[in-house]
C-alpha cells in the first residue's frame, strides 16, 4: 500500500451526459498542502464529492488512505462552502461540534467525556471557545465557517478538504483561517478547492489547476499562460507569493 | 359563572370515567406529539407527514374489510405508507411534492372506499376522520401507552443520530451514519404518532398536534432535547383545555382542542415576534 493520502488515476466524470471531468489523475502525499484552483463549474466540486465518496467515476479509480472514498470518510474532515443546515436548527455550538465525534453506534443523548475533551480543544484551536454556548442561528459569516472548520477537526481526521473557505467571510478572518490551516498543516494533510487562485497560492505547497482536466499542479508551474488557459485572460489580479 | 362551569367539569371528571379516560388519552398523545413533532419541526417535513397521516386511512378501510382490528390495520398502514412516502422522497426528490400530494388522496380514497364496502360501518368513518375522544376505551389507552413508551425508547436511545440526520444530512453521511435508515425511521415514528392521535383528533386534524405545540416550544426554547419537553407539557395543557371547552360547549373534542391550539400558536407567534422587534 502506498503512501499517497489521495490517488486518483485516469477519472472522467459525466454529468447528465456532459463531460465534467476527462482523465484526471492526481496524487496527494502526505503532508501535502494543495489547493485546487480553477473557473466555476471547472469540475473541483465534482472532484471533491469524488474524493469525499458521495460519487463514483464513470471510469478510472479514486482512493483515499489507500481505500475506497466511501470507507474512509471517517478519516476525512469536510468544510463545505455553505452551511447546509437550517440556521433557526435548535442548537449549540458545542453539539454542532460534538457532531463530528458521531459514530454509527452512537447511541443515548451523552458524548463521552474523551469527546468533550476533544471538542474543547479544537474550539479552542479555532478560537470559538467563548461562543461554545450559542445557538447556531446567531453567528457571522466567520464565525459559523469557524464552527464548520472545528467539527471537522474533532474527528480527528488524516486529510482535512475544505470547499471554498474564502467565499462566505471577511478578509481580514481569511488570513486569520488560513494562518489556521497552515498550523494545523503540521499535523493533517490538507485540500484547499478555491475560484480565488491568488489568495490560495499565498499558503499552499502546491497547486492543480482544474478545468475539466488537470492543467498542472505545482505553484512554479503557475504561470500567465496556464492561468490563460484556464480562465481565458479575464484574471485581474493574481498575487503569487514565492518563498 | 365560569367558576361554576370550571366546578362541574371537575365534578364530571370525578363521575365520569370517560372524562377521565379522554383527559388521559389527550396527554398520552402529547407525549408521542412533543417528542417525534419537535423533529417535524425542525426538519421541517411537516407536508410529509401530513401525507402519511392521510394515507393511513387506506389501512384502516382495509383492515376494516378484512374484518380485522382497524387500529392494527391503522399501524399496519402507517409503517407501510411511511415507507412509501421515505422511498418516494430519497428516490424522486424533484417529484416529491406531486408523489406525496398523490399518497395523501389515494390513501384517503383507498380508505373511503373500503369503508363504504363494509357493511354497517359508515358512522366510523367520522371518527377515523375527526377522532372521537369521549369513546376512548382502556384498550385504545393501554394501545397508546405502549406506542407512547415505544416511541420515546427508540427517539432516547438513537437521539444524536436522529438530531444530526435533521441537522445535516451530508454531514452526519460524512461520518458514517446510515442517514436513509435513520431518516426512515423517523418517518416510521411519525407514522406511529399519527396512529397514537386518531384516536383523539383524527387522522385529518393530527398533523396541527404534530406540528404547533412543537413549534411553539421553539418560540421559548433553543435547544431541542428542552423543545421536545416544553411541547409535550404545552400539547398536555391544550388538550386539556380543550377538552374543557368541549365539554361545557358540548362541541366536537378533537376539533375543539385543534381551535384551542390554533388560538394558542396564533398568540404564541404574535408574542414571539412582538418579542423579537421590540
């Protein structure tokens, strides 16, 4: 078995008959920061319900820790794009958060004290501590991507794949996230799918560029051409940070 | 005047045992009520419930033919005709409004026909329909209380399965839960309910039991465990009121106590938005 957290080789995907993704193949090593970057219905969101088990390839193999996506979704901390709950849901932050130490034989109203440590720190973590009490309903935009960011933390998840963390929130909070992500880099690997090619490519170690198919994938290969490419020549401002 | 009236309902709730009898069953079915339609509620599947609801009917007016027990063909039909509205919703989603719609009025149709076929049973249909509470036997009640402690069991012992499948579906998937089941099951819950209520309002009048002392638990409360608890003791409040007010009145049980918690919502809401603007 090898390493790799994420291997995908050779995947089309269609979708009602309409190519959205051609042969991609993709692997994520451990430890890997990667941000996947490409034009709206460029095909990342269909890749990462790939990644994440919710679709199967029309052709070719995905696998997550060595296994089927489906089997390890467990082991796979998910930060969608928009909260998809009801914002009026009766709830606390806290039980929001707890939700990620579910299991199938969970069972009764109590989470374990193992739980609640673990909960406790990663609110910590991401700085929502003070808010552990409040109803969901009631957060900014910041601060409810935050409670999504900590319930897929205390799973304790080996790959972390966020969806879009920059759309839904303030500019000076995304540093903020970011900064987050690179810390918790040291630990989980992690998958970053964003429109916003210039913020992304600040923080990652590397870069696959998608549109249908995969144009490259490391951030020195990220030049004006391929962004052309990829977006045809409509990029105002690409902000490429170089260590 | 009215101490007088609130007098002789005391005293025919001391004479009368059928008083007795549907004071107890309004309360037993605001147990099952507070605690399946607080998630009604919150996941806000109250159109599907309503389809279940009716569609029981079906089973009845089968049960009926057959010559067996009505409210053994009412469970019966309830589980069936969950299921059928869960594989409808999971299944044909885009659809879902027009399936359920059509689940409602042949199940009703099913359940009106079968009834009009079997000889000497005509009256029941208004019953079945609008409940007739006052007729409520020791069986009905022994019936009700084991639903009652059947349906607060399963809802304890998979509680955060169930808060997190109507919290977030996707997510709870992500962490492994058998989300179809779950939810499933909750509508086989929900069914059980509209079973536990025919006998008080009806299956026509249940879905407003079902829903509004539950959502009125939610103008004071935040959290669902303490929703689940405001809406049985508030569904135990109206049912009695309303058994009061039809008593002295001597109108319609079921109906009498749907109007009472109709008003009661309405002043609920009123306050809760008065509340929030102020």
């Amino acid at each position: 078995m090898s390493t790799a957290v994420v291997s995908i080789e050779h995947v089309d995907f269609d979708y009602n008959g309409l190519r959205v993704l051609e042969d991609v193949s993709l692997t994520v090593e451990q430890g890997e920061f990667l941000g996947i970057v490409g034009p709206n219905a460029g095909g990342k969101t269909t890749l990462l319900r790939l990644l994440l088990g919710e679709l199967k390839p029309d052709r070719g193999k995905v696998r997550v820790l060595g296994r089927k996506p489906a089997e390890a979704r467990q082991h796979v901390g998910y930060v969608p794009q928009y909260p998809l709950f009801q914002r009026d849901f009766p709830i606390t932050v806290e039980q929001v958060v707890l939700m990620g130490r579910l299991t199938p034989r969970s069972l009764g109203f109590r989470y374990t004290r193992e739980d609640h440590r673990v909960a406790e720190r990663v609110m910590e973590q991401v700085e929502i501590a003070d808010i552990a009490r409040r109803s969901i309903g009631r957060l900014s935009g910041g601060q409810t991507q935050r409670v999504l960011l900590a319930r897929a933390l205390v799973g304790e998840p080996s790959l972390l794949v966020l969806d879009e963390p920059t759309a839904n929130i303030d500019q000076r909070r995304e540093t903020d996230i970011f900064d987050l992500l690179r810390q918790l880099n040291e630990r989980i690997t992690i998958i970053v799918v964003s429109h916003d090619i210039g913020f992304i490519s600040a923080y990652v170690n590397r870069v696959a560029c998608l549109n249908r198919t995969l144009l490259c994938h490391s951030t020195a290969e990220l030049d004006a051409d391929t962004i052309t490419r990829m977006y045809g020549g409509h990029v105002h401002h690409v902000e490429h940070v170089h260590d | 005047m009215t101490d007088g009236m609130h007098e002789s309902f005391w005293a025919a709730l001391i004479a009368f045992p059928f008083l007795q009898r549907a004071l107890l069953a309004g309360w037993l079915a605001s147990i099952g009520c507070g605690a399946i339609g607080s998630f009604v509620v919150v996941k806000r599947i109250g159109f599907l419930a309503g389809g279940i609801a009716h569609a029981v009917l079906g089973g009845m007016g089968i049960a009926l033919y057959l010559g067996f027990d009505p409210m053994a063909g009412a469970l019966l039909a309830a589980v069936f005709s969950a299921l059928l509205v869960g594989w409808v919703t999971l299944a044909w989603r885009e659809y879902e409004d027009t399936l359920i719609s059509a689940i409602w009025a042949v199940g009703m149709a099913v359940g009106v026909l079968f009834i009009a076929l079997t000889p000497g049973y005509d009256k029941d249909l208004m019953s079945y329909l609008f409940g007739n509470v006052l007729l409520v036997g020791k069986q009905d009640l022994l019936l009700m209380a084991g639903l009652d402690v059947l349906l607060v069991a399963i809802v304890a012992l998979w509680y955060r399965q169930f808060v997190a499948v109507a919290f977030d579906e996707r997510f709870a998937a992500q962490r492994g839960l058998r989300v179809k089941l779950v939810y499933l099951s909750l509508l086989v819950l929900v069914a059980m309910t509209v079973v536990l209520l025919i006998q008080v309002v009806g299956l026509i009048l249940v879905i407003a039991l079902l829903t509004l002392p539950s959502a009125m638990a939610a103008h004071y409360i935040r959290r669902l465990g303490g929703m689940i608890l405001l809406a049985m003791l508030i569904g135990m409040a109206l049912a009695s009121i309303g058994l009061l007010v039809s008593f002295q009145q001597d109108w319609p049980g079921g109906a009498t106590i749907i109007i009472v918690t109709g008003i009661a919502y309405l002043l609920s809401t009123l306050w809760h938005a008065w509340r929030q603007h102020r």
